[in-house]
C-alpha cells in the first residue's frame, strides 16, 4: 500500500511538471490575474459613492490596472505559444 502511494505522488510530480515547460510562471500569472480582476471590481464598486474629485483619482488607477490585466494575459499567451 506504502509502495503504490509512493509510486502514484511520483507520477502525479512528473506529471504535472512534465505537460507544461511553463507550469509555475502560468500559475503565478494566473494568480496575479485573478488579483487584478479583483481590484478591477473594487475600483468600479468605489465609482458608486465616488466624488467628482475622486472619480479622477479611480478612473486612473482603472487604467493602471488595465493595463496590467493587458501585460499578464500577453504574457500568458507568449508562454503558449513558446509551448506550443
């Protein structure tokens, strides 16, 4: 019983290292995505108590953030395409 766990976490390893050269860096960008998603819906909930000297201030941070939401997800799709 012992043996065959043993043998089983060792392909489970090899398999999820081995499918993708890019496993770890994909993760992380998808994690860092995720984050940004997040963000992006706290400032557009902020924009509804906002004021007009405020909305300025958001509106910026909105382009900020969508921008990096543009520079993960390019990232995300060069590491494809260097895969496949």
């Amino acid at each position: 019983m012992l043996v065959r766990t043993v043998i089983l976490y060792a392909v489970m390893t090899v398999c999820a290292v081995a499918f993708h050269e890019h496993t770890y860096a994909v993760w992380e960008l998808r994690e860092e995505l995720q984050i940004r998603f997040m963000n992006m819906w706290e400032l557009l909930d902020q924009l509804k108590y906002a004021t007009a000297e405020q909305r300025v201030i958001v509106y910026a941070e909105i382009d900020h953030i969508r921008a990096e939401i543009q520079h993960i997800i390019d990232e995300l799709i060069r590491l494809d395409k260097e895969q496949h």
